[in-house]
C-alpha cells in the first residue's frame, strides 16, 4: 500500500465505523421504545423507562405508585436515564407523603371551583368521597420555584379528571378533562 493510500484506506474504515455506530443506535432506540426497561424500585415499586427518542434528555421513568396516605395507585413520571431515577426527583416525589395534607388544603378552593362549574356539586369536607387521587407530576425538581401538580378524577355516574397545577404552593387555573 502507497503513503497516498493509507489516509484514504483510515478515513474509509472510519466512516464504516460511523456507519455501524448509527446502526447500533438506531436498534438501541428501537429497543428502548419497544421494549421499555422496567425496574422494581423499593419506594415506588415497578417503574417503566419512558425513552424519547428526539430528546434523550427528556426521558424519564413512569409508575404507578401505591401512595402510602391513601393507600391507592397515584401515576407519577420521575425524570431519569437508563440507570433509574435522578435523586433530586426521588427525594421530591418521597416527600409528598408529609406534605399530603398541606397539599389537600391547597388544592381544596380549585377543586370545589371546577366541581361547582363542571358538575354542580358542593365540595364536602371529606374530599375523597366525590374524588380520588390520580397522581402527580413535576416540571424540574431544582427549579424555584418548583412547578408541580396533582390530578383527581372523579368517582360516580359523571366522570371529569381535574389536575392543578402549582407554581410553588400556589395554585394556578385547573385544568379538566372529560
């Protein structure tokens, strides 16, 4: 092989190897989609990896976590990668438990407003005989304030979804779903 040819014989190799890591890539991605890795987590239980395949980035790991005041299945997404759950989103979902009663009271004035509007009920006292919780969701664990809400759906002959959301611990307009 001449001098001239070597360059060309390396640059050929090496866009042969590009090529390989594309595939490798692409079947890496159609794997993730199709075939979603599941883990069980000790706080959540079996949670599933969401891959989004234009943003990794914005991948995450979704459940439906049996949650420990109300004893029912509440769907939350933790933002994460393929190993798991990032910790700031973990210690953020771990801690709603206490706050669960604060977080009832906020959300309380919406709730009775969209349940007044949407179906002509009076909110009682004890919520969760008109509603059940459904879940949670958070924007960036790290942010100040943190933007969050929780989701209720209705039990009964009429059923409406309402989640609020909160931009720290104030409530912004609901949003519902029929």
């Amino acid at each position: 092989m001449s001098q001239h040819q070597i360059p060309a014989y390396a640059e050929y190799r090496a866009a042969e190897f590009n090529v390989r890591c594309k595939k490798m890539n692409i079947f890496r991605s159609l794997k993730l989609q199709f075939r979603p890795p599941k883990i069980d987590d000790p706080d959540f239980g079996q949670l599933t990896f969401m891959y989004i395949s234009n943003h990794p980035e914005r991948s995450y790991w979704e459940a439906e976590w049996n949650f420990p005041p109300t004893g029912s299945p509440a769907a939350i997404a933790l933002d994460g990668d393929e190993s798991g759950p990032g910790p700031d989103t973990r210690e953020w979902h771990l801690a709603l438990p206490s706050r669960f009663d604060e977080i009832i009271q906020l959300a309380k004035p919406e709730l009775a407003k969209v349940l007044k509007s949407w179906l002509d009920l009076e909110l009682p006292e004890d919520i969760f005989t008109v509603v059940k919780l459904s879940g949670f969701d958070l924007e960036d664990p790290r942010a100040e304030p943190v933007t969050w809400g929780v989701s209720f759906e209705t039990i009964g002959d009429r059923w409406i979804s309402v989640t609020i959301p909160f931009v720290g611990s104030v409530a912004k307009e609901p949003v519902v779903d029929t």
